[in-house]
C-alpha cells in the first residue's frame, strides 16, 4: 500500500474484502504444504511502499516495535478468510470450510502460524532510502530478536536481504556491507546465523 494512505484509505479497502494486506500469500503456500514442509519462512520488510514502510514512515513506529508485530502475528497465528483451495488436498486442515459440490474449489479460512525458529526477517540493504524502502538499523534487528527471545523462549531464525549482489560497495570499504554491521550487533549474543555463518 501506498505511504501517502490514510487509516480510511487502508479500512475502505478492509471493507471491499481485500482484509488481509497482502499476508494470504503465505496461507496459499502453508495450507498445501504445512509449515514443517520449509527449512524457514521470510518476512519480506524490505519491499517497497510495504505495511511495514507505512507503520515506520507514515505513523512513527519504532523499527524494532514494528518487526515484533510482525514476528508476534506469525508467531501467535492469524486467519485469512475466503482462501480458495483445490478440494484435492487432503493434508490441508481448515477451520471451516462452505463449498458446492458443483465447483472444485473451497472456500475456507486458514490459520497461518509460524515459530519463531522458522522466521527469517528480511530487511533492504545499506542502500534503502528510507522512503520508499524502508531502512531499518541492525540495532534494531536486534532489539526485535531479543524481544522474541524474551517473549518467546526462541529468538528468530535469521536475516536476509535484498539482494546480494547488492551489499556494500566494492572499493573495499567493509563498514557499508548489511553483513559486517549485522555481525557487529549480533556477535555477542550467539545468534549463529548472523555471527557464525556472514
């Protein structure tokens, strides 16, 4: 959605039916597969004009307050509604299902609920404007992991980044690579995806 949209903007949409912001894509893919089918599931924060981008931007939120919404509503699960599925998935679990025998698909509603161990938050590179891509500091990042740690028992998995191909400059300068300031953050804490493995 866009920055310039107001909390009307954003319910006049919730009111057409589009209520979920763009998370049922991961209840497409969760309900046919289950959560156990993937090493690790990403949050996608780096996208441009992204919910994410709006909380931080348009209302102020603090960065790391506004990755634990994110971690908490996956963490403690959410409901997407009228989720069509193909009939022929018998691993699918629904929490309600109407549908015709005369059509193939089933409109259901899905429970998407993912741990923490699983979560992968990914965040722009160096490079984001801080407008229409969100930056977000990796004490920040940090923060968020401690609080699901706290929270939880279990802090998120890891960070990613778009793209590699992008991280840092190449005039040798280590200090504009995503990676260093990340392992700078983390290296004390034992978070071995981001201190043992960049």
């Amino acid at each position: 959605s866009s920055p310039r949209a107001s909390d009307a903007d954003r319910a006049s949409v919730r009111s057409a039916g589009f209520s979920h912001a763009g998370r049922q894509c991961y209840a497409y893919v969760l309900a046919r597969a289950g959560v156990d089918a993937f090493d690790w599931i990403s949050i996608q924060l780096y996208e441009a004009y992204s919910p994410f981008a709006h909380d931080v931007h348009r209302r102020g939120m603090d960065a790391a307050d506004a990755i634990m919404v994110r971690v908490r509503s996956l963490a403690e699960g959410y409901t997407v509604s009228e989720l069509p599925l193909l009939l022929d998935n018998d691993s699918f679990t629904s929490t309600s299902t109407s549908s015709s025998s005369s059509s193939p698909l089933s409109k259901v509603e899905y429970q998407v609920k993912v741990p923490p161990s699983k979560l992968v938050v990914g965040i722009a590179n160096g490079w984001a404007d801080g407008m229409k891509f969100c930056k977000v500091e990796p004490s920040a990042v940090r923060s968020a992991y401690e609080s699901t740690l706290a929270e939880y028992g279990e802090g998120f998995l890891g960070v990613m980044f778009w793209t590699i191909e992008e991280e840092g400059k190449d005039d040798g300068d280590d200090s504009s690579r995503l990676t260093h300031s990340l392992r700078s953050e983390f290296e004390n804490i034992g978070l071995q995806q981001l201190s043992g493995e960049l």
